[in-house]
C-alpha cells in the first residue's frame, strides 16, 4: 500500500502539467523520461544513457536535485516501502530565451537539423515558477517516506545523466529518420486512440492523463507559426473529442453545439502553453457533456424522444405532438418512455422546465414571468403551482432564499478574512 502522500504529490504535480515517473527495478524502462528529449529527438540509443546505472547507485534518505546538460531539472528520491525510484522532471524553473537556447546548441555543438524541433520542446516543458515551492513539496514527500528531518537534499549540476563527449556526438540521428518517426506517429495514435476511449466511457481522471501525454509528443511543425500550428493540431484534437462524444450516445445536436463554441476559444488562445493547458478544458467540456447528454442506454425511438425535449423545452412537448414527430403511436410511446426513463413523458418534461427554471432564477435577473415563458410554460398561475410541486417551494421563495444564503456565506469570508 502506497503511502497516502504520494498519490496527493503526485496529483498535485499532474495539475501542473509536470511529469512524475514510478520506476522499479522490475520495469527499467526510463526512454521516455525526459519527455522524448534524448530518444525521440536526438536518437540516442537507450543503451547510452545512464539514467539507469545512475538509479541503482543513488542512497535512500537522500533527495536528488538534478539539472542536465541540456537545462532540464529533475526531482528523484527512492521509496523503501514501495521499492521503486520517484523521479519529477523535466521542468524548467527560468524561461529559455533566445540568447540562451544559441548558447546551448553551441556548447553541444548540436546540429541545425535538430533546432526546430528542439525549440518546440523546450515550448513544451512545464514551467515552475517556484523553485523553493516545489522543494518544499518535496521535503513533506521525504518526512512522509524517511521520516521527519531523518533526510538530506542533494544538488547535482553535471553530466550525471550523459556521457557528451565526440563519439556520443554520433549517436545524433537526422530528425526526419524514417523508422524513428513510424515510431512517434504510431505513440500518438495510440495515445489518441486510448483518450478517446476514455472520453467515450467517461473516465475523466484517465482522459486527462492521456491529455497531458499530448505535451511529450514531437509534432512536426507544418507551418512557420509554431502556435498556428498547435491551434490547428488542436482543431484536431476537437474533432477527436467530438466524436468521442457521439461514440457515447450524445446526440450530433448537442456535440456540435459544445464543438462549435470551441473554435472561438482555440483561435483566442495566445501561447504554447495556453494550448495545452486548453486541452485539459476540453476533455473537462467533453465529459461534462456526455454525463449530460448520454443517451447509449435508450432505445432509438426514446433517445430521440429525449433530444426532442433537451433541445427546444419552449416547443409543445405534449405526448400526441411528440408521438406525432415520431411516426409512433401515442400510447406506444406513453409506456416505453415509462419503461426506459422510470416517470411520464409529461412528468419529465415538467421536470426538465423546473430544473432550467431553476439556473435562471440562480444565474439571471429576468423576472419570473419571463422565465417561465423561456421554460415553455407561458401561465406564470401554473409554472408557480408546477414549481411548488416539484420543488416544494415558490419560485420566488426559491430566489430569495439563494440570495440570502449567498450574502450570509460572502459576510462569513469577509468577517474570517477581518480576524485574520
């Protein structure tokens, strides 16, 4: 059982787009955990690294703050209880400006061919603005795992994780080698592939970890504007999520709504990193809808019955104009949709005017007249006898008593923050 902690770190960490790694002796397999930077990018053998010789040599009680050759920083400890190697990175705590990135290429004397896609990586590292910040997380995860103060920190700034010297030079493959890129392309598809199955079941926690798998990725760059060029891979990625969507049994009218309202906000973005963290959105904007709008268990006839009525509650939604619409025998109608949805057609619509009453009498200031008119119940008499029965309250009741609870919770903040 792992401890408490790391889970709470670890999610903590995930939130900020940084990656953490979990390595036993058992799965040494540490290719990707620089992001890509050495295999994908550079083509540098995994026998050549000595990430792995490096984690079979390093103390328990000991915390490891690394930064490499190529001015990535790491975080890495190892867990006694869990037996495996915690390693945080690459992360970058100072931005890499231009000045800075030709002084790298130069002191590793990398070739041109690799520059484009070696500054879209650093675009893609995680951005810490808090060095002490992160430390101090760290140092909870080592009084929680060793022990308070039964630990010590390490700063390492060297070539620990590389031999660079002219033979390792070699290794340096061109970056439009063939087999390597089927490689990449078929990761990406792969990890596409699985976030859309997780968005299609719903499974948000798993859908966003395959999200931020999306920042590893070496996209080619297809256009001379590198944030152009993310917007359109997130177009992209749009039309994926959307047909996850309908995968789920969400009606086309309601994806293409939440699709089309995306577009707007993709062209707004400005920055790489605005980009992804707009991915993380999109997959929260998606699984909110299919919660919403999952109709995969109705039959036919009843999913269109639904959409009907989610999609227009001020149209006449009476049973005989519904059954009508749908080619179907009213009474047919009457006892399937009580077989499939558990109440009345008519009682579920009632319901469905209420519940949208409701978001406006919260989010609005329009008069209970009108609301009642864009719920579809033009009588203001009957939807206040309609809102009382179902609510068990008046609409008004229902207003004034959200108001007052909403003041009296704004007075309990401003009184805590005066004592404080």
């Amino acid at each position: 059982m792992k401890s408490d902690i790391i889970p709470f770190v670890q999610n903590i960490l995930q939130d900020n787009y940084i990656p953490i790694h979990h390595i036993t002796a058992a799965s040494m397999d540490t290719g990707q955990f620089d992001m890509g930077l050495r295999s994908s990018i550079l083509g540098i053998p995994a026998s050549s690294l000595q990430l792995p010789k490096w984690l079979s040599s390093i103390e328990p009680g000991v915390i490891y703050f690394l930064k490499d050759i190529f001015l990535c920083n790491y975080i890495l400890l190892y867990a006694p209880k869990e037996e495996e190697w915690i390693l945080c990175g690459p992360i970058l705590f100072d931005p890499l400006d231009e000045k800075h990135f030709q002084s790298l290429i130069r002191n590793l004397e990398l070739p041109e061919e690799f520059h484009a896609n070696l500054r879209f990586y650093y675009e893609r590292l995680p951005f810490f603005p808090s060095r002490d910040l992160l430390k101090s997380i760290f140092v909870q995860l080592g009084n929680s795992i060793y022990g308070r103060d039964n630990f010590r920190i390490e700063y390492i700034d060297s070539n620990t994780l590389d031999l660079w010297h002219s033979n390792y030079k070699n290794y340096l493959r061109i970056p439009d080698e063939p087999f390597q890129n089927i490689r990449i392309i078929e990761a990406r598809y792969e990890a596409e592939n699985a976030l859309m199955d997780a968005v299609s079941s719903c499974n948000e926690p798993l859908a966003l970890e395959y999200a931020a798998k999306f920042r590893t990725f070496v996209l080619p760059q297809r256009l001379p504007d590198r944030v152009r060029d993310l917007k359109d891979y997130t177009i992209t990625l749009n039309t994926l999520l959307r047909k996850s969507a309908e995968q789920a049994g969400v009606h086309p009218i309601h994806i293409d709504a939440y699709s089309n309202g995306m577009i707007p906000e993709i062209e707004a973005v400005a920055s790489s990193d605005e980009i992804f963290y707009f991915h993380k959105k999109m997959v929260h904007g998606y699984c909110a809808l299919i919660r919403r709008y999952n109709l995969q268990h109705y039959s036919g006839m009843i999913r269109k019955a639904l959409t009907y009525i989610n999609t227009d509650l001020c149209a006449d939604l009476r049973l005989n104009v519904l059954a009508e619409q749908l080619n179907v025998n009213a009474s047919y109608l009457s006892t399937l949709f009580k077989k499939e949805v558990g109440m009345t057609l008519t009682d579920y619509v009632n319901k469905s005017r209420v519940e949208h009453s409701q978001k406006l009498l919260l989010c609005t200031d329009l008069p209970i007249k009108s609301i009642a008119q864009q719920c579809g119940i033009p009588d203001i008499y009957y939807f206040t006898r309609l809102f009382k029965r179902i609510t068990g309250t008046t609409p008004k009741v229902y207003r004034d008593e959200a108001i007052h609870e909403t003041r009296s919770a704004l007075r309990r903040i401003k009184l805590g923050e005066t004592q404080n």
